[in-house]
C-alpha cells in the first residue's frame, strides 16, 4: 500500500466545488455526465498535515482573525530554500489572496492607464481581463512553437515594445505551454526588461509542479533583477489548497515592496484568511513527502497522454509538458476547427477542457487537459475522447 493513495476516487459532486459543481452553468446541458478536466485544481485529497491543521481549527472551534505568522514565514522560507534554493529574507513575504488578486495588486501598484504590459501568448488566460480592468493594454508577444516545443521570441518582443510598456507578467513555469525557462531563456529576457525599464512579475505558481527541470527562481539570477522583480508563489497549486485564496507575493525590494503593501492597504488586505495560513504553513512544513509521491504519480499521467496522443489519436499532439498538470493537446494537424473539436469534447466525449482559444492568441486548435486526477478517471476520459474522434484512427 502506497503511503498516499492517489488511486482513491473522491467524489466533489454537491460539495460546492466549481470544477464539478459549475459545469452545468459554465457548459450547459451537455455536461450532465461529463468528466471535468479543466480549472486547475486536483481530485486528490491535500497532505494529511493540512488536514490534520484543519481538523484542529475545526475542533478548537472559535474563527477569529488570523495573528501571528512567525511559524507560517518560517515555513515559507524553509520550503523556498529546500525546493528552490533561495534565500528570502521574513520581511520580504506579503500575503495576497491568491495570485491573481496579487497580479492585480501588482498591475494598481506600479502601472498608470494607458501602460502596456506584455504578456507570451498563449497564457493563462484571467492575465490579459486584469491587464484591460486596470486601464492597461496587452503587447501581446507570441511563443514561437517549433516542432512541438515553445521557446520565447525575444526578437518580436523588442518591436513590440514602446516607451509606454511598464511591465512583464511572466508565466514561469507556463501555463499552458508547459515549459520550465532555462537559466539562459530567463537571464535573456531579464536582460532585455532591464535594459528597458520593464518591470518584472514572475508568477512562479506551478513551480513545485515540474518533471523536468530545474525551475529557477528569476530573482534569485542577480540582485540587479532581483530589485526589478515581484515574485508570486502559492501553496495553492502545489498542494490543492486553491479554495484557500492564499498566495505569496515575495518582493526583495523596499521600494517595490512599499509600492506594493500600499495597494494592499488601499484595499483594506490588513489580514488574510485565517485557514489560508493555517493550510499553508502545515503543508509547506511537512508537505514534502507527499508532494514527491504526487510528482511521481502526476509524471506518469503525463506520460500516459503523451502515449495517448501519439498512438491513438491521429494528427493529435500532446506538447511535452517540462511542468504542470495541465496537458496541451495540439489538434491543428486534424484540420478541424475548434468549435467541431468542442463538440465533439462536450458533447460526444462528454469531456470538459479548457479551449484553447480561451488563452488568446496561438491557443485556437489546443485544449487544455488536466490529468491531476485518478488514473481510472484519465483512462476513462481518454477512451472517451478517442471513440469522440474514432474518424482519425
Ligand atoms: C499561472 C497561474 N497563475 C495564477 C493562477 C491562479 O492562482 P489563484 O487561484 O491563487 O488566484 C493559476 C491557476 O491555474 C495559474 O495557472
């Protein structure tokens, strides 16, 4: 018996989870019986430490306001320097709620109106709604994708920026490229912000998330792009805490960081959630072990779609996914369009993805498949697909 059993199926129909429970509203009608694999979170129980965390809350009984993080930092930064090898000083760490609300904080507190912002398309795709909310535009900046892999096309970047882009919201690891940047790729953008003025906000939220690596911290690369560079971090992903909405924004910089924590405070963020911290810190303490059995179970997921697409899907790739849980089936060499590829997803495999043309540009004739779940629900949901596409064997 495996010490975690990833094995198990759970079931989160009725138990207010959106990834189940919102498929109705969010699908329609075709998803009564649907499997769903798309929101990135996972069918798998959290570590038993946060579990045991929660479970003494909920004995203890009284819901108050959060106080005291001195175990929840240290927990914080010992996880950053096992896993990631950086250093974080305690006064460098502010809590957000989640990382898209941090992403936001961010864009209030270092952009004006009219700023440009860049993000590499495909990208997950609540970015470019937050860039447009705070009065910003999007420089768009495509991956190049060569032969099944993607890597950053600094070139397009340097013509379509202008004196009014203030700001990088860098995906890293990518979602949903799947790509863990090398040291080189980092350095080289970093590089290329610098020499420009361009701020860095490096969401590092699937960083625990990677098979093949090693995922470097960008601003762990140099001081100099350390003090142009506000990172985002989560226990969220990692551990399947995302109900949570608790996330780390990790800012080196007094100036950045001041900006920062002011926009917090206009916000009235005094205080995070209470259960936030608490499942945070039990699972950044002793979530290791776990964490690795996960790797290990999720690595072979991987694989099995990998070897899914090339064999029984004509004209189907899967990308080589360096990170994440999130698959990107590539469907461009079927020659169908993406409504007939959804169709036959929602409708005959009853299978809900996300669309890739929901990640903006270089997405349309992708879909986005999360396989962080039993491998029974995989095998089931993948011989559905095939029989939804049996016309390409
Ligand atoms: C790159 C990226 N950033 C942020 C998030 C969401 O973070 P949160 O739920 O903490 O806002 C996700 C979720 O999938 C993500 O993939």
């Amino acid at each position: 018996m495996p010490a975690f059993d990833f094995d198990r199926p759970i079931p989160r129909l009725g138990t207010h989870c959106a990834k189940w429970d919102s498929l109705a509203a969010r699908f329609g009608a075709h998803a009564a019986g649907a499997l769903p694999m798309w929101v990135a979170d996972m069918e798998f129980a959290a570590p038993p430490a946060v579990t045991e965390a929660l479970r003494a809350a909920v004995e203890h009984g009284v819901h108050g306001y959060y106080g005291d993080p001195s175990g929840y930092i240290a927990a914080i930064r010992g996880w950053m320097k096992r896993r990631h090898g950086w250093d974080v000083e305690p006064g460098w760490i502010l809590t957000t709620a989640g990382i898209v609300n941090g992403v936001n904080l961010a864009l209030q507190a270092y952009c004006r109106p009219g700023d440009g912002v860049i993000l590499q398309q495909p990208i997950y795709h609540p970015f470019a709604p937050s860039v447009q909310a705070n009065g910003c535009h999007v420089v768009g900046n495509l991956l190049a994708y060569e032969d099944g892999r993607y890597r950053m096309d600094l070139d397009a970047l340097a013509k379509a920026v202008d004196a009014r882009t203030r700001m990088l919201i860098l995906c890293s690891p990518h979602n949903p490229c799947g790509r863990v940047w090398t040291r080189e790729e980092l350095t080289a953008i970093a590089e290329f912000c610098l020499e420009r003025g361009i701020l860095i906000v490096s969401d590092e939220i699937h960083h625990d998330l990677v098979f093949d690596g090693p995922h470097t911290v960008m601003a762990s690369l140099s001081p100099e792009i350390a003090a142009r560079t506000v990172t985002f971090t989560s226990s969220s992903k990692t551990f399947n805490l995302a109900g949570g909405h608790t996330g780390n924004a990790i800012i080196s910089d007094p100036e950045l960081r001041r900006l920062f924590h002011r926009q917090m405070e206009r916000c009235g963020m005094l205080t995070g959630n209470r259960f936030g911290y608490l499942m945070a810190e039990a699972a950044y303490a002793e979530g290791d072990e776990w964490l690795d059995a996960l790797l290990a179970y999720l690595r072979a997921n991987r694989d099995m779609v990998d070897r899914f697409a090339a064999e029984r899907l004509k004209g189907v790739r899967s990308v080589k996914l360096d990170a994440t849980y999130l698959a990107w089936l590539d469907f461009s060499g079927t020659g169908m369009a993406e409504p007939e590829i959804v169709r036959r997803f929602e409708r005959e495999a009853k299978v809900i993805c996300n669309h890739g043309s929901s990640f903006g540009p270089g997405g349309a004739g992708f879909m986005r498949l999360n396989f962080a779940c039993p491998r029974p629900m995989l095998e089931e949901a993948l011989g559905r697909i095939e029989s939804a596409f049996s016309d390409l064997q």
